[in-house]
C-alpha cells in the first residue's frame, strides 16, 4: 500500500491532541499541523517545532 504522505511525515498522537511534520511535496517547505484538544498550548509546541527546523536547516 502506498503511503498517504509519499514525501514523508511525521505524526505523534496523545490523549490531549495531535502533530503533524512533512515536506510540502509542491513547495521548498515544511508544512506543520497540530490540535490540541484542551487548551491553546499546542501553539507554543508548533513555535518549538518551527525553531528546531530552522536551526537544523541553517546548519545543512
């Protein structure tokens, strides 16, 4: 079976909500989704998330 997300994705699922890492696949970019289902704390974790990608990017 062929994968949903070809260009490769990363989900991590929780009781409390959701995130979601890939290539955009049409774009030079990293498309970031997140939910949370309690509270708007998945912004911060999307913020970090952001971050992480630019440091790791800036080094390659």
């Amino acid at each position: 079976m062929a994968s949903k997300y070809p260009y490769g994705c990363n989900k991590k699922l929780s009781l409390n909500g959701w995130i979601a890492c890939r290539l955009s696949g049409t774009e030079p970019v990293y498309k970031i989704y997140c939910e949370n289902f309690i509270d708007s704390s998945h912004k911060k974790i999307a913020t970090e998330i952001i971050e992480l990608i630019q440091y790791i990017v800036s080094y390659s």
